[in-house]
C-alpha cells in the first residue's frame, strides 16, 4: 500500500503540471505512515509468536493502522476527485 501511494503521489505530481499545484502529493504522503506502522507491528507480531500477549497487541494495532491508512487514503483520493484539496 505504500506503493500505491508513492504512485498517487507521482500521478499528482505530473497532473500538477496541467491542473496547477495542490496538496494532494503531501497528503498522500502522510497516508504511507499508518502502512509503514501496520508493516513494522505486523513482522513484530510474527517474530514475537512466542510471547502472545505481545503478539496479540501487535496484530491488533497492525489491523487498526491498516484500515486507518486505507480510510486515509481513500480519503485523499476522493478529495482530490472532486478538487477539494
């Protein structure tokens, strides 16, 4: 998911040219952080299966941030659809 929005924010940045500036590019980058806290959480959980309420905890917060970035991201893109940033 964070390829995708370094995609969106490489779109954004050649639609720029045609459109005028925006800060879709600076929100889209903002969204990557939830997907980088959902990845790191997630190998945690998984390397540290032994001790399970660790683990447990960092699924949980590995399943949070995830659908945190993807409302986020969802977001952004339907901001930008209709020119709202």
């Amino acid at each position: 998911m964070i390829g995708v929005a370094a995609t969106l924010i490489g779109l954004v940045k050649i639609a720029e040219a045609r459109i005028g500036p925006s800060h879709v590019d600076e929100f889209a980058a903002l969204t990557t952080l939830p997907f980088l806290v959902s990845a790191i959480a997630s190998y945690v959980s998984m390397r540290h299966e032994r001790n399970a309420k660790l683990s447990a905890r960092c699924e949980l917060l590995a399943d949070q941030t995830f659908l945190v970035g993807l409302v986020s991201i969802a977001l952004v893109a339907v901001f930008f659809a209709y020119e709202v940033i």
